[in-house]
C-alpha cells in the first residue's frame, strides 16, 4: 500500500507564495495595461476543452496532453495553449464580429513532460492574437508588441529573433525535393538548436558539394538587415524569395516602430509549433538561457474551427519572467498597522476602514498588552512587528489616544 500524500506534489507544479503571487499579478497587470494601451481587448476561456476540437488543433503532441474522462466518456484537455481556444471563439462567439479582431489574455496552461526533464507542467502566460490580418504590418505590430510588454513587465536587457518558415520549407525542398524524412531530421536539429547535429545529419546525407555548402550556410544567416540580401542571394526557390521579401517588410515596419535595435534576424528559427506558416520569433533575455517570449503566424489554424482567416501572435511566458525577475523585498506591499485595546476598538476599526478606502493596506490587531509597543507618538516609519514589516503603527487606547512608537 502506497504512502499517503501529504505535503507532496504532482511533479511539474509548485506552490506560489505572497511574495511570488504579489509580483505575478504586478506583471500580468502592468502587461495587460500595456497591450490594452494597443487596443488588445481581454479574454478569458475555460480551463478545459474537448479533446477532438481544440486538444487536436493546438498542436500540442498527444504525450503533452493532460486528458481526462468527464462522467458521459468524452474526452476532455486541460488547455495546453490558449491560440487553439482563441481560435475557436473567434470562429463561433465572435463569429459576426469584423476583422481584424485583438484579443489578450493571461491564463495558466498545462503540459505534461517526463520528471527528469525538470520543467513545469502547469505556467502561466500572457499574450495577444491578432485575427484576420495578413499583412507585414500586423506581423510587425505583434513583435513591436511583445517587446513593448517585456518592458512594462521589468524586463530591460533582451532581444528578439525572428525568422520564417517558409524561406526554410522552401530552401530544403529546392535542395532535397521530395525527401521529406531528410528535412524533418535537419528541422529537428535546427528547432533543438543542435548545430553539430545539423552538420553531422549533412555530412550523413552524402550531398553534392554546391548544396552542402548551401545547406551550411543558413547556420551563418543571424544578424540585421543584410541578412535579408544575403538570403536573397542563396535561394531562387519562390517560397523561399517571398518569405524573405515578407521579412524586409517585416523589418522596415519595425525600423519604424524605433524597436530594431531589439531584434535580430534569425533564418534558423523554425518554431516549436506546427500550426506556425510564416514569421516566428522568440525573445531571450539576458540572464535566462529559456525563451521569455515566442510567437508567430498561424494562417491555417482557424480554418480547423471552420472559419479560414490569417493570425498571428504571441505569448509572453510570465512565470520565467517570475523567476527573472525574482520576488524581491523591494516589491514587498507596505502596509500600515493599527492597533487596539478594547475600549479602542471602535476607533480604530473605524480608521482602518477609512485608510483602506483610501488604498491603503491595512492590518489591524487587538492588543491587550502593548508587548513591544508604547503609545507615546504616532510611527511613520518603517518598522517590524512579529515577524512582519510595516511601513507605520497607529495605536488606539480606551482614552482616545492615537499614537505610538515600535521598538
């Protein structure tokens, strides 16, 4: 017989303390304030959905998926993104609403992964889609977007990478048409960022000279703007071309927004999911070696959910950003603590209610014996009673005195 589960939990999920939980609203706040300021508008969609419509759409693989039984035997997920539930509002509740349509979020999501990998199976994002525009511009203004919410979400030192998807599919079909194992192996080193696997899967496949080299030589394509000449120049290929034609525009829009120096072009990046047909990114911070932030365009996606329109988005991982940023005493709530002895009591609850009217954070606390305490003058200060700091102590006594001092 198993040992009861007392204090443990299921591998993947954690417990979220005052500190933590104060700083991770603080951040869904400040970021959803910031996407609203671009015209985002919140959403909110069920913690679970059917298997057969959005748990297959989200292109989240089956072994990723949290499944369970409801009490007739259907199928249920626990959402594992929130673009494919997104997409399916938009096709059916939104349905009579124009294009384009922003929409915003910051929901938790979960993902089932092996114990040793070390990562967790349930964390929380925030993040916009934009539907039913396929331009460079609305591509551009997801990634301006995202790097205005890293901002307001405290994170100052990063930058973002963006390629396409296309310029790869088109690139490896014109050197390796037909084989498709072939390129799914070379995509899968590339999304792995495994770039002696890459070369190593090159140098297996037994490729002409011309074309080996060629194939290499995306490994070199990392930089600014004169990466798109550059690969202009490597593939005649005409998903290819117009991939990175879409990418200038891309990059002039950006230039425009004044957020290039943020961003690099990266024709490696393939993203990790596939329902992305066009422009991905992710953005790294400084001092994480993890993505904070990744998106893309998802064109196909709402046609699942019978409603064909063009997206894209993105989702900024706030729990890394949580563990970026750290739960520091600085972010700490001051708080302001009145205390009372009985015949103060009404008094002092009554200024409590008037303080916390006004947004201040109150404690209030009943004292039969000032233990620590005198009455002496009023505390603006910043002090620590019983193992809790406060940023000033009003004290109220049966003979009406409002003062007082911490020692």
């Amino acid at each position: 017989m198993s040992k009861p589960k007392v204090f443990e939990k299921p591998i993947g999920v954690k417990d979220y303390l005052p500190g933590a939980v104060a700083k991770l609203r603080h951040i869904e706040r400040q970021v959803l304030a910031c996407m609203q300021g671009w015209g985002y508008e919140q959403i909110m969609t069920p913690t679970m959905e059917y298997y057969d419509t959005v748990g297959v759409a989200s292109s989240t693989s089956d072994q990723k998926l949290f499944k369970l039984l409801n009490n007739r035997g259907t199928t249920l997920v626990l959402r594992s993104d929130m673009t494919a539930p997104i997409a399916r509002v938009v096709s059916s509740l939104l349905k009579q609403s124009d294009f384009p349509q922003r929409l915003s979020y910051h929901s938790n999501v979960f993902r089932a992964i092996e114990e040793e990998a070390g990562r967790e199976a349930e964390f929380f994002q925030t993040g916009v889609e934009l539907v039913g525009d396929s331009s460079a511009e609305a591509d551009a203004e997801v990634v301006a977007l995202a790097i205005a919410s890293l901002k307001a979400a405290g994170v100052d030192r990063f930058k973002i990478a963006i390629g396409h998807v296309g310029f790869l599919n088109g690139l490896l079909e014109e050197t390796l048409p037909g084989r498709v194992e072939a390129q799914e192996q070379l995509k899968g080193c590339l999304l792995g960022r495994d770039y002696v696997g890459y070369r190593q899967q090159l140098r297996e496949l037994s490729l002409e000279e011309p074309v080996q080299r060629e194939l290499e030589g995306i490994l070199r394509l990392r930089g600014g703007q004169e990466i798109c000449d550059q690969a202009l120049q490597l593939s005649a290929d005409a998903t290819a071309q117009a991939s990175i034609r879409h990418l200038c525009e891309i990059w002039d829009v950006l230039k425009a927004y004044g957020v290039s120096e943020y961003v690099l072009i990266d024709l490696t990046m393939i993203g990790d999911f596939s329902y992305y047909t066009g422009m991905t990114f992710e953005g790294y911070a400084a001092d994480l070696g993890f993505p904070v932030v990744s998106g893309g365009r998802y064109d196909n996606l709402l046609a699942q959910f019978g409603r064909p329109a063009p997206a894209t988005g993105f989702a900024l991982k706030t729990t890394r950003v949580l563990e970026l940023l750290g739960d520091n005493a600085e972010n700490e709530t001051v708080r302001t603590l009145v205390v009372y002895d009985a015949a103060g009591r009404t008094e002092a609850l009554a200024r409590a209610q008037e303080l916390r009217a006004e947004g201040v954070n109150v404690v209030t606390e009943r004292v039969n014996e000032w233990n620590g305490l005198s009455v002496d003058t009023d505390v603006q200060r910043p002090f620590a009673y019983k193992g809790v700091n406060y940023g000033a102590l009003l004290p109220f006594t049966g003979k009406g005195m409002k003062g007082g001092s911490a020692r």
